[in-house]
C-alpha cells in the first residue's frame, strides 16, 4: 500500500510539473486536397488537433478529422472519412509575430459512409508553413503538405493515393 501511495504522489508531482512547463494549444484547420494522379481523389478536410506546446519551439497533439470526397461514379455525392492521427509539429521563430514550421500528422483513417464503410488505411501528411501570431496565444497558420494515404478493405487490394494539400489553421 505504502508503494502505491508513494507511486501515486510521484505521479501526481511529475504532472503537476509538466502543466507548469507546458501549455495547451487547440488547432482548427480547413483545406482542400488535390489528387496528383488519374485515380488520386480530391477532397475537403476539417480537423482538429488537441495537445501541448512544450516550448517555442516544440508541439505534439491528437487530432481527428472529416475528409469530404466527390470521387464514385455510383450517383452518391459525397463520401466522408473519419481521420485519427498524432500531429507533431517544431517551430522556427522568424520575428517575434512569425513563425515558420514542419510539421508530420500520422495516423489511421476510416470511412464512414455507405461506400467507404468497408475502406480504411494508414496515412502520412509531412508539411510547411508560417503561422502568424494573433495576440493573446492565438495565432493563423497557413501550410502547404503532401497526403500520403493507404486504401485497404477486407482482402488482398490495397491501393496508395497522393495529394498535395493546403490548409488554414486557427491555432488557440
């Protein structure tokens, strides 16, 4: 008992030290994708990514998604996909209102609608792009990337797709 106490109380230190070094940052981000070959689909994205700016310098965060495809001939309009990734992202202070940065989402998506039901796949996003601070830790972030994304269902097929993407970022 007096070890799980003693762990406990650690634990409970660690965290309160890592809060007062470390800070929130929520993102919301809207953009657009363009397929770079024939059977590469265009698509609409929104996502938003929850995590922690541990310095200037340094975030990491969760994010999920909503990808809007128009891409099947089978009459239906859309076709929509839920991504679920980690975002990194490492900053490079330009002035004191500006901010370069990388940055690599990497995660798992799944289709959420009647053709996609059966779909999903891994998918690898690297970017760059600025951010402009706001004020009061808000901040605009502009980014241009490459979607890497894995189309597999229950079987052998599975079938790789790029797209070069662009987004605008609300960063809190």
């Amino acid at each position: 008992m007096k070890k799980v106490l003693l762990i406990s109380f650690l634990i409970l230190g660690f965290s309160f030290t890592a809060n007062s070094q470390n800070k929130y940052q929520g993102e919301v981000q809207i953009g657009y994708n363009f397929g770079v070959k024939d059977f590469d689909p265009d698509y609409a994205n929104l996502s938003f990514i929850n995590g922690i700016r541990f310095n200037k310098n340094l975030f990491a965060g969760i994010g999920v998604g909503l990808n809007t495809y128009s891409i099947f001939e089978s009459g239906v309009d859309k076709e929509y996909a839920l991504p679920i990734f980690i975002n990194a992202k490492a900053y490079l202070p330009v002035s004191p209102q500006t901010d370069f940065f990388a940055s690599l989402d990497c995660g798992y998506w799944f289709g959420i609608s009647s053709n996609l039901k059966e779909v999903g796949g891994l998918m690898l996003t690297p970017s760059v792009g600025v951010c402009f601070d706001l004020g009061k830790s808000y901040g605009l972030n502009l980014s241009l990337g490459y979607n890497h994304q894995n189309w597999s269902a229950d079987g052998p097929v599975s079938v790789n797709t790029g797209a070069i993407g662009i987004k605008v970022g609300f960063s809190f």
